[in-house]
C-alpha cells in the first residue's frame, strides 16, 4: 500500500502562536507543498473560519495542485442534530475539496468533560457524519483526538471510536497524540495493541504526532515502522505548543534512512526551498539548526580534519547534503554556493554553466549580501535580477535613476493620519518631480514613484502592491538594526517577489520597489 | 545500578555555530548544571583550549559543586608515542579533575583516513592511555567516535574497540552517533548486537547522540530503553550542526514518563529557570517552542475549549506545567470567548470572576479589536492594559496626551538616508515639543516621544526597544491595507510585547510604542 503523506500546516500547523496566514498566503504555501510532492494538503477549516472559506473558494480557480489533493477539515455532527441539517457540516461540503478530515473524540473524558454528550451519541456523531460524506462522494478521514491518551484510559472505549469511523466508511483512522506526551516505544506498544484488538491492519491508520516529548519524528517514524502507511506532519513542525512534527524531517529520515519512497520522484531535493520559502511566508525566520534543512544542519567546524572533511566529505555528513537541496559548509573555508546558485539560476531558465566568471561573481555577491543580511530564498525576481545583471545580452534595463525622495507621516491635531511622498527622478533623459498620498509611507512612495513613471510605462497601472513583510533582523538591537523587507507584486498572471535590506525600514522598502518595478517592467517587454 | 547524567554544553555543545563562552561563562554554567543536579559536568579540553585550561584552574577554588563531578575532555595518545611523554594526555591530568573522557575512534576508515594509523595501534593508544589514567586516579570514560556508522562498516573492529576500552579500565564506553544520521529503532538494534557479540552488559554503555535526524532525543530514550545508564546532552540541544540532544528533555522524559528517578529529588522543577538562563549566559534566545521549557511550550489556542481547559487542565497537557518550572498559557485569539479572557486575566494576575460586566466589556472589545486585524495572543502587555482599563483601581495611567505628530524620511541626492521626528504632546499640564532622529521612522518617533517625557519619567531611560515586526493584514490589497505592528521592548528584568494596527505602518507602531511605555511606566510605579 502507497505512503500518504498528509501535511497539516495549513491548519493544525497555524495553531503556532504568533502564526497568521492570509489567504494569498494560504495558496502559497498549498502550490510549494504540491512543488515538494506531498499527498494531502489540509487547507482549514471551512465554514467555521471565514479565512479558510475563502481559501477554499479561490483554490478551485486559482491551484492547480500537480501531486496532493485538497482536504478540508472539520468535525463530526453535533450532538443531537440530524447530519444533514448541520450547518458546519454543509460547510465541508461547499468546500468542494475531493476529501475531508473530520476531528473525532477518542477520549471518554473529552467526550463526557468537552463535548459533554454520550459514548453511544459520540459513536452515533461519527458514524453519521463519516457516512453522510461518503454518500457526497467525498473520501473522509477521521483524526482520533486524544487517541492515546484515551487508549491508556480506556481501551476498550477508544478502539470502538476507530472501529466506527472505519466501518462507516472512513477510508483511515488517524491515532492523534493531541498532547503530545508520547514516547516512541509507547506508540509502538498502543499501536501493536489496538491492532491485535480490533483485527484492523495497521495501513489502515494513521499517525499524527506533536513535539512535546521532542520525540514527534521519532514517534511518527515508530508508527510507520509498526505498519501505519498515513502520517500528518507540518511545514517546519509549526503548530501549538513545541509544534506538530517535522514532516520535512520524517520524508528525509524515510526516504533517506528508511529506503521508503515517500515522495514523487526527485522531489527530495526541494526540501530546503520549500522549508525557507514557507519560513518567509510565515515570517518566521528559518531555524538554521533544523535537521536536513537548516543553514547550520552540515556545518562543520573545520578544525583539524579539514582535509579530511574534503576528500570523504561522507564520512563526516549522515547523508549527501545535496539530496535535500542543501549545502555542506565549513565554517573556516566557505565551501558552498556555486552549485545552489547555478542550480537555483536554471531553474530561472538561465544558465550559468557556460559563463563561469558571471557564476563565480554571482556567488560572491549573494554570500557578500546574506552576510549583510538580504535573503533570497523567498525572493526569486531579486534574484534574478542579480543574476541577470552578469549576463550582458540577458540583463535588465534600469528603467529611472533616482535623484531623491521624501516621505512625510503626520498625525494631526483632528486625528487624521496622511502620508505623502515625493520623488525625484530621471526617466529617458527626463527630470521628473512627483507628488502622492498613501495609506503608509510606503504606499506613497509607491504611488509618487508610479505617477512619476507611468507616462514612460503605462504597463505599470497592471502591477499591483500584493503584500509587505517586514523583519527586524536578529541581534541587531537600537542603533544598529537592519530591517529586511520583502514586496510581493501581482501582475497580470503572476506574482513576484523582491528583497531590500537596510537599517532604515523606508529605505529598505524602496529598494525592494524598484526591484518590484525593475523585475514587472522587463517581464512585460519579454 | 544508577543512572550516569552526563552533561557537555561546556565541550561539544560549544562547537555551536556563532556561540562563544567566557571563562566567568562556563563558571556561571556549571554552576546552574549542578543546581539542576547533573552528574557529570564535561568542562572542556585542558591543555588543548587555552581557555578551558583557565577555566579548570578556577574551577577548583570558584566551583563548589554539590551534585556534579567535573569531567576533562582530550585524546588518546598520539599515534607512535609513549603516553608518559604525551603532553595533551599531560594537559588532561594537570586539570585535576576526578574524572576524564577520553575521545576513541571507534570506525576504521576514520583511523585510517583520518587518524592515518592503523587498526592495531589505535587500539593501543586507546589501551595505553586508559590505563595511564586510571593508575594516577582518575575515572576513565571512553567516547566511541563514529561508534555507530563504524559498526554498520565493520562490526568486528568497532567492537574491538568497546572490548579494549574497557578492559583496560574505562568506567563506561559511550556509543556516540557523531554524524547525527541514526533512528531509534536503529539504536536499539545496534546496542542488542554489540552486547550480544561482546558479552558487554548494557549498564557499562554510555549515549551521546546528536540530532542530524531529529531523533537525538528519542535515540538517547532507546538506549536507555536498552539497558544504557550513562547517556550524555547539552543545554537546550546546543551543539554542531542541529546540535546535540536536549538534556532537558531527555531528563524530563525520564522521569516523568518512565518512572525514572535520574535527578536528585526536587530539582526537576529548576528545568525552566536553569534553560533560559544558560540560554542568557550564551546570548541565544530560548527557543518558545522548546519542548518542556520553551515559553509556549504549555500554551493553548483557547477557542472552544476554554471552559473544558479551566476545569480539566491535565486533560491538555502532557504533564503539569509545574514539574517543570513551566505555567501554562492561553492564548487569546480570534475566537476568544469570555472562559479564555478570564483564564488569561487570572494569568496576568487580574481576577474577573466578581466582574461580570467588565468581563463582557473586555470580551466584546477584544473581539471587536480582533476582527479589525488586532492580535492579542503575542502581546500580553496590551491586553494586560485593556483588562485595567475596564477595572477602575487598577486601570493604568495615561502617561501624556498627544497633539500631534509628524515623520519625515528622506533619501538626498548625496545618498543619505535621513529620519526625523516631531511630537507635540501634553504631559501633566505641560505642552512639550520634541524632535529627534532615528535610523527609521518608529526609532524617530521613539526617540522623540522619549525626549518629550524623560524629564517627567526618567524611569524611561531603562526600556529599550529590543524587538520590532510588522504585518500586512490579508485581504488588504491596495489603499485598504492594514498593518499590525508587534514592539518588544526590554526594560529592567524583563521584556513586554505590545500591539498596534493601523493601515498606516506608522500610526501603528506609534500606537503600539504608546502601549510599550503606558505598560512600562504603570510597572515601574508598581
């Protein structure tokens, strides 16, 4: 039986304190985890959460998913309520997603503390809703909340739970450490049980795992080696509390440990994009010591067995780090680079391979700019521009020169807050002085810079300012703060994203502007 | 036969990227390992690390440990010399210290690649330079470097190695996964071969595992599942690569899931307090997903279950926060009802149980707040002041009240980027204008609004601005954009978050700094 690989972080991984997505966001993260190959991306929670519903209904025009199917979470009936007059149950339907996952009781306690209804009536919810879905075409999982909690207190209870959803129709029964107080020898030893139990085989369930014992991964990786073939993981383990677990790190440690093929074919070496890729969106900054995809996860300090290090680098690496899309680094002789940097170009569609100075300039100038603290890995336009910019027949043109700007921000007397920018600028020979009002400093500095250009490029009126994150970058306390700014443009088709680092958050926010403009201006003469 | 806590942040776990002890450091360190009640504190490499030979020497007069033995750390002999005459095994006994751990090459390509001798006077070195040791007194351990990569390779050999080792006297042989690459189930099966092979008890084993897999914690768990008694971690996981296991965790798992009493009675619940301080000493900020002691590690997402959570804590979570050191926390988010507002109000120390109706102001105001893009979950401070404000002896005060305000960014033709800030604000009857620059718009504001009120409250002078982030709320595209802005500002002995939301960047972080000093200046008076 195939693996299902299911990710969660859409949904359980959002319960990340300090975590929130837009919906723009949302279906960023759904198309990187489709381009990593997962099975299953549960999106959220329609119909409860007005965002998710909305994410739901854009998903139908707007992903186009090449490996995972859609899954829409939710819960079972309430308690007393006929299924079909659910008004929350309706919503999973209007989703319109080929599956949903529905969060099921499998605790005595919670059923009686929580949910404050019956055993039978908890069987009964289950069994209605599973069968009500199914009816509606719809492939259905059932997460057993509290799983193994609930099995430790009353076995005979929560195997009944996963009896129930299974034959009403559920296609896996999902075991859920919800308070992720589990150790792997445990869940060995519960699955092992509930199995011998019920007669239900192992490929049957599934495991979802949270990171309070440290041991999520570890947990997951003992279910699948007891036979469970479904396991739930988020981007980076972000979820509540320590997180759910790592899916990143349970795929490497099955494939690259286990020989299990879990993803599609080649999809392995996307890890670490989609791992920093998912950081940014989030904003959240990478951890650089996670395992497989952190900056720091093949890091050496170089030390006495430098050489050594050189001519067996894999007698030192637990595995060839380029599996996963990373790097080995020593920290003294700065090894890496050259082959992120082509590879990442080719993927622009510019091949570097015949140009080997352009390459060699390129990585120098993006490890000179990480070091200030410019990231490119959410930042593809910036990127290429960068890339471009070795290569005479392919680079951009700068479309103005930049005399000056201002940006004003007032706070009135009668309350009213207006901003106003004004630029000074030279556009084909042209000296430009624009004036404009935003609702922040840098929307009017976008528009002023706009107003200033459109005569020149009326194909700017199709680029619209999408979104603006801003970081404050770590140790870097008063005086000496650098702020990193990422802009996401949408145009006519598609998105971009640049990149502008500087101590001042206005001027950092310009930089990735023109680059915004630079990048939008020569695609559309393409 | 007891458990052996064997503690090396001070050794590998400095090999950290970036991290860097002083002397006065590593003293601060140990003495916060033996609160915790460690065993073994694993010191540094006498003779090797100029610092480390300093920190012996003061361990001696300045270190008054009462649980931990201290451990020097070094080589075997070199290849070809006579121990007597080795000066790093000289360097090892000149530190005085009770016990020593020795690091063995326990895989033969890294004795032949790396160390360039062979199999046979390896083992020497290992035999001779044991017993060398263990005749001027010391307790031996022996570190199997490479131990398990080297026993997949070739069994016979690094079993060898454990024999040697051993007989020649050494306390413990500790199986180290060097490269990180190992899995539970892995670590099991490999500790059932090599005992069975050698006829080696398990109790004379040691672990030391890092966590390249994600697994270093759950691989110490199987070994001691295995029968090992001596197992070896860092603060908080710090180490090469993505670091070493978590001691704390390990310890935390231990007790309180496997019954297993390896820390003297009482000092589990030090774990909180000595993590975040080592993490101090090292200049790393804790990690709040840390399992057991990161901040968040008991927070929840209130939402429906708050009244379940209030009367049933331990139904969800994994254990009492309290062994730990730790508390629990609700967040309160999106779907805050009045159960969550008042659990997270009694967690701030204000009692709304005889407020009914301030209970339902602060709950429908929240609420309000937070369907206009405001979070409260990561900015207590605020919510701390929206709670007071509702309860007339407790509200805080008003600091100032603001006239006006006005921000001006410039970039000039020579390239310099300039912010200056005006505020006009009342203070205790008083008009005040202020200006000052900044190296952004909020420090300009900042530092202007902390011109206007020093002289009134020159406690100001101890908060600083330490952290800063912002957000473009969704579904904002355009002039519709709202912004929420999250300040953390540190003042004497501890940190507050504040929030504000604005469609202007500016106005909203101006609103959060006035949350930041508001919040500051009630406490300082307190």
């Amino acid at each position: 039986m195939t693996f299902q690989v299911y990710d969660t972080t859409l949904r359980d991984g959002a319960q990340r304190e300090g975590l929130s997505y837009s919906v723009v966001d949302k279906l960023a993260v759904a198309r990187l985890l489709d381009d990593l190959g997962v099975g299953f991306i549960e999106g959220g929670w329609p119909g409860a959460v007005p965002k998710d519903t909305e994410f739901f209904q854009r998903a139908r025009t707007e992903l186009d998913l090449k490996h995972a199917t859609l899954v829409a979470f939710g819960a079972t009936r309430k308690a007393g309520v006929a299924v079909e007059t659910d008004p929350q149950v309706r919503g999973l339907l209007d989703a319109e997603t080929p599956a949903v996952a529905l969060v099921a009781k499998a605790d005595l306690r919670h059923v009686e503390r929580a949910l404050r209804t019956t055993a039978a009536e908890n069987l009964a919810m289950i069994q209605d809703t599973v069968r009500h879905l199914v009816r509606q075409g719809r492939r259905v999982f059932v997460d057993g909340e509290h799983f193994f909690d609930g099995y430790r207190h009353d076995p005979a209870y929560t195997a009944s739970v996963l009896e129930a959803a299974l034959a009403a129709g559920a296609e896996r029964f999902v075991l859920c450490d919800t308070n992720g107080g589990m150790l792997p020898s445990q869940v060995t030893a519960a699955i092992t049980d509930v199995t011998a139990r019920t007669g239900v085989a192992p490929e049957l369930l599934g495991m979802h795992a949270q990171n309070d014992t440290a041991c999520a991964v570890a947990n997951t990786i003992a279910a699948v080696e007891a036979g469970v073939r479904h396991f739930q993981g988020t981007a980076n383990g972000y979820g509540e509390r320590p997180g759910n677990a790592d899916l990143f790190a349970i795929v490497a440690n099955l494939q690259l440990k286990l020989g299990l093929p879990v993803l599609p074919e080649g999809c392995l070496e996307q890890l670490v994009r989609v791992s920093h890729a998912i950081a940014e969106i989030a904003n959240i900054a990478p951890d650089t010591h996670q395992a497989y995809v952190g900056a720091a996860a093949f890091a050496h300090k170089a030390g006495l067995h430098a050489s050594a290090i050189k001519v067996d680098p894999l007698l030192y690496n637990h595995v060839d780090p380029s599996v996963v899309g990373n790097d080995m680094r020593i920290l003294v002789t700065e090894m890496a680079g050259r082959a992120s940097v082509e590879l990442k170009s080719r993927e622009l569609g510019l091949d570097l391979s015949g140009h080997p100075e352009a390459l060699t300039t390129v990585t120098n100038r993006v490890k000179e700019l990480e070091a200030d603290g410019w990231s490119f890995e959410a930042a593809d336009a910036s990127f290429e521009l960068l890339v471009r910019s070795e290569l005479p027949d392919r680079a951009a043109p700068r479309p103005f020169a930049l005399e000056s700007y201002r940006v004003l921000v007032e706070h009135r007397e009668d309350g009213a807050v207006v901003s106003e920018a004004t630029v000074k600028i030279r556009v084909r020979g042209e000296r430009v002085i624009a004036t404009a009002e935003g609702n922040g400093p840098v929307n009017a500095l976008d528009e002023a810079l706009r107003v200033a250009l459109v005569r020149h490029y009326p194909e700017l009126r199709d680029f619209e300012l999408a979104d603006y994150k801003v970081r404050i970058l770590e140790g870097s306390h008063g005086t000496g703060a650098v702020t990193r700014v990422l802009v996401e443009t949408a145009g006519v088709g598609r998105d971009w994203t640049t990149v502008g680092v500087h101590p001042n958050v206005v001027e950092a926010s310009w930089r990735a502007l023109v680059d915004a403009l630079t990048y939008g201006l020569s695609r559309a003469r393409v």
